[in-house]
C-alpha cells in the first residue's frame, strides 16, 4: 500500500512510534552516545519528511536504510575529524611552513594541555587514554574500573571543553 507523506500527515508519527525504540538501539550500537543517537533519530524522520510516496511494506527497509548511511557519515566525518586534529597537533610543529606555523602550533598545544590540566583529575586521565593512547572507550573503562558510560561522558565532556576553548580563541 502506497502512502505519501504530503496528504497522510499521520504516517511520519505512526512510522515513528513503531520503530522508534529499535532505531535508537542501533544508532547507540554504533555511536555510543545517547544525545548523538537521539539527534541522528529526529534525522532520520526529518528525512524521510522529504520522501514523496512511502511504501507501508518497504517503510521499515527504507528507515534503516536511511539511519545505515547516517551513520557510516557520521563515522566516516569522526575518523576524518580525528586524522585531522591529530595530524595538526602531532606534527604541525615538525613542519616546515615557517616559524610562524611553528609557534602557532607549539601555543595551540600549550593551551590544549593548559586546559586538559585544568579539567577533573579522572576526566583528563581518560580523556588522555583516548586521545593520546588511542584506547577505545571500553577498553578505558576496564582498565579505570568504570562503566563504559561513565567513560564516554568524560570523553564527551573533555571534547566539548576543548572545542570551547578553541571557539573563545
């Protein structure tokens, strides 16, 4: 049975209601984070808005489907965003674009240590394990003694208090 989304204003809440719970539960199989899960949901039916005419057979192939290439983009842009700031803090200081280049870098990475050492003593711990280590959020909380969450809101929290501190530069 065909529907389209511009005359049954009811298909996009009653698609919602059905499949809500099991979409949540695979955006946080993958993004392990239940605010990025909850946005990348309201995404995901924002989307489908747009879609014409909705198959009531194909509706739950076509949510999926959707919320599958959502997330290989977000993964894709977080490995992206990860190369890059790491490739700017570990070697922008090594290159040879010029003393200026060189300080810039040296001060950008004093103030990020500045404010990792401002932070609570067990988030700038594990947000060090992350970044520095490159150890995954689970293999933290073993190693720490402490839910995988517990980790992931440090990981979180310390992310956003840097990205802060650069937007205030």
């Amino acid at each position: 049975m065909m529907l389209t989304t511009r005359n049954d204003k009811n298909l996009i809440t009653d698609l919602y209601k059905r499949y809500h719970d099991d979409l949540k539960r695979y955006f946080l199989s993958y993004l392990h984070n239940e605010m990025d899960a909850d946005d990348m949901l309201q995404n995901v039916f924002v989307r489908i808005m747009n879609v014409d005419v909705i198959d009531n057979t194909t509706a739950k192939s076509l949510l999926f489907t959707t919320a599958h290439r959502m997330v290989i983009d977000e993964l894709r842009h977080r490995a992206c965003v990860k190369q890059a700031t790491s490739d700017y803090l570990h070697s922008a200081s090594l290159c040879e674009s010029g003393p200026a280049r060189r300080v810039e870098a040296t001060n950008l990475l004093r103030l990020v240590e500045k404010r990792i050492n401002e932070m609570p003593a067990q988030r700038a711990r594990i947000f060090s394990m992350y970044r520095i280590d490159e150890m995954k959020a689970k293999e933290i909380a073993q190693k720490a003694g402490l839910s995988q969450r517990t980790v992931e809101h440090h990981i979180y929290m310390a992310t956003q208090e840097i990205r802060q501190m650069a937007v205030n530069l």
